[in-house]
C-alpha cells in the first residue's frame, strides 16, 4: 500500500516539506459553469441586479478567494501568486467561469485555481438568488496544470 502524503508515520496529518523541491513557474487553470433561469441570465447581462454588477464582484471574489485558498483548505501550502485572472462567460445557461492561476514556489496551484472558480461561482448564486434560487453550480475541473516535478497536464489527453 501507498503511503499517504499528509499522514506522518504515527498516522498524525501533517503538511508536506516542500523545502527540498526546486522552484519553477507553475500554472493552472479550472473551470466551472452555475446554471440559472432565463430571468436571472438576462437580469445579470443587463445589469438589472439589484446588489450590483454580478460579473465584476464574482471576478474580483474569485481572486480574493484563490490568496485564502490556504485558509481554506486543510493542510494546503500559502503560495505567493504572481497572477490570478478569471474570465467570465454569459452562455444560454448561465456563466461558465475559468480561471488562472501563476506562482514560482516549489508546489502547484490547481487548488488556487479551483478555489477561484468556486468563489466565483458561489458570489454569483449570492449575487442573483432573489431571482433563482434554484441555480445549480457544477462541473468544477482542472483543465490543465503547468510546472512542477510531475510537469504538464491537460484534460482529456
């Protein structure tokens, strides 16, 4: 059997030392997309939304979402991004989110990326519930990850 990374020998979770891992530039990108009414799609494309631009507050909580990653996930490494950006697509459904995100350390930034879509997402749903509150977050993924000792990866490849 495998050795788990984040339990030591007594079975105690603990956060993996990365200090002898060279730095390299690393990348990664997610994506997600939240599902909504015809109403609430319209209301968010012209900007009828009774809290405020949709798009731009779940652009800008997306990227304060990817610098708390750490605070978020158990046992994730605190990197130093260099840049996170998130684009923000209307489609007949609702809004696909994706999202980058860059750092030199000495670990990957899938979950900064994930983290990212997933705040995004979610300030959408907060933003446009009291018109349907029956919109649906899904298919959050890693698209494809650069960097690192493992090197690149692309879904579906």
């Amino acid at each position: 059997m495998n050795k788990l990374t984040h339990l030591d020998d007594d079975g105690a979770a603990h956060m993996i030392d990365v200090s002898a891992k060279q730095i390299t530039t690393r990348q990664a990108i997610a994506s997600g997309r939240i599902t909504m009414s015809g109403e609430a799609r319209h209301a968010i494309a012209q900007g009828l939304v009774k809290k405020g631009d949709v798009l731009a507050v779940a652009r800008v909580a997306g990227i304060m979402g990817a610098k708390k990653t750490s605070d978020l996930i158990p046992l994730c490494h605190p990197l130093p991004l260099s840049s996170v950006s998130i684009d923000l697509r209307l489609d007949d459904q609702g809004v696909v989110a994706i999202a980058t995100a860059k750092t030199n350390g000495q670990t990957g930034v899938e979950m900064e990326a994930m983290t990212a879509v997933s705040i995004a997402l979610l300030t959408i749903y907060d933003m446009a519930k009291s018109i349907d509150k029956a919109m649906i977050i899904s298919d959050i993924v890693l698209l494809e990850k650069e960097g690192g000792k493992s090197g690149n990866w692309t879904r579906g490849s």
